[in-house]
C-alpha cells in the first residue's frame, strides 16, 4: 500500500465510503482533531505512569480511532435504502462512556476535594495531560458543529465530552503520583 496517493492535491480528500469533500470541510476538522487527540494521549501514555492509566490510554485510542471512523463516514454511506448497514463501522457504547465514569470516580477517591480551578502545569506529563484535554474540548466543539449540520451518533458527542472530563480527572491524579504542585487559580481581587 503506497502512503501517497496523490488523490489530495486539489485540496480534496475522500470521507469513509467514496465522498470526496475539501479538506478544510468541518467533518474532516473533527476527525483529525480526534486524530490529534489521539497522537497526545499516546505521548502521554509513552511517560512513566501507572499501569491502570496506561491500560485505560491505550483503550481510549482505540475508541478514538472508532470516534474518527464514526465522524468519517456521512449519514447517507451509513445505512441503505432497507435499513441495513452499508458500511460495516464500530460504535461508541454506553458500557464505554460509563467505563470514563468509573475511572473518574476511581481517581477521585484517592484526590484531595476540589476547591478551586487548577493551573495547567507542575510536571511534564501532567502538562501532555492538560494539552490533551484542551484538544479534546476542541474535538467536541468541531463534533457539535458538524452535528448542526448533520446529525452525528449522540453518544460520539458524550464520549468526547466525558473523556475531556477524563483526562482533567487524570492530570490531577497524576499530579499527586508525581508529586507535582497543583496551583489553584484564585482570581485577583479588583
């Protein structure tokens, strides 16, 4: 299989099932900030941090490829005429949004009580973190603007929600293991 194939060089690129769209168009924005997304979580999974973690990240990127795929594929390639599925595409589940739920309240029991916003930073890997977590919010705003112009499976939008919820949970916990300094955000008094 060749890596180019020289198919892109007008500006258009082809979606799951033959459409081809430019490649500033806002589905290939979503799925390519998931990509993104992707490409961090592994850097932070590539540091030294616990087992569970880098169990639960290596999950996740699997999930993202099948968000990417999902996010990839037009409604209209989806499903025929009789109802049948056309193209043979994995779904994001409700097993795998409670999974991110579980693991949060996991971490969380161990983390002292949030009081207050916390500063991105302390360490290197809790910074990966907190990167990720931005590019997931970004995902999710790209998501929902393509759900306004055409409906994307809901639980696509609540995984990725739920997951920038995740990885929050997840640089806080690593902050702790790593003793890192969490520095609370207190606003200056006018």
């Amino acid at each position: 299989m060749k890596i180019y194939t020289k198919t892109g060089d007008a500006g258009t690129t082809a979606l799951f099932g033959g459409t081809r769209v430019p490649k500033h168009h806002i589905r290939i924005e979503s799925y390519g900030t998931v990509d993104e997304l992707n490409s961090y979580i592994g850097l932070i999974r590539d540091q030294k941090i616990d087992a569970r973690s880098t169990e639960i990240l290596t999950h996740i990127q699997n999930k993202l490829f099948t968000v990417g795929a999902i996010l990839a594929t037009p409604p209209e390639k989806e499903t025929l005429k009789n109802g049948k599925e056309r193209l043979n595409i994995p779904k994001i589940s409700e097993e795998e949004i409670e999974l991110l739920e579980k693991e949060m309240d996991t971490m969380n029991d161990d983390l002292p009580q949030m009081t207050h916003f916390v500063l991105p930073g302390g360490h290197p890997t809790v910074s990966h973190c907190h990167i990720a977590r931005c590019i997931c919010r970004r995902a999710e705003r790209m998501a929902t603007l393509l759900n306004e112009e055409t409906p994307v499976d809901p639980r696509v939008l609540k995984y990725l929600n739920r997951l920038s919820d995740y990885l929050f949970v997840l640089a806080r916990k690593l902050s702790k293991d790593l003793n890192a300094n969490e520095v609370k955000w207190i606003p200056e008094k006018l």
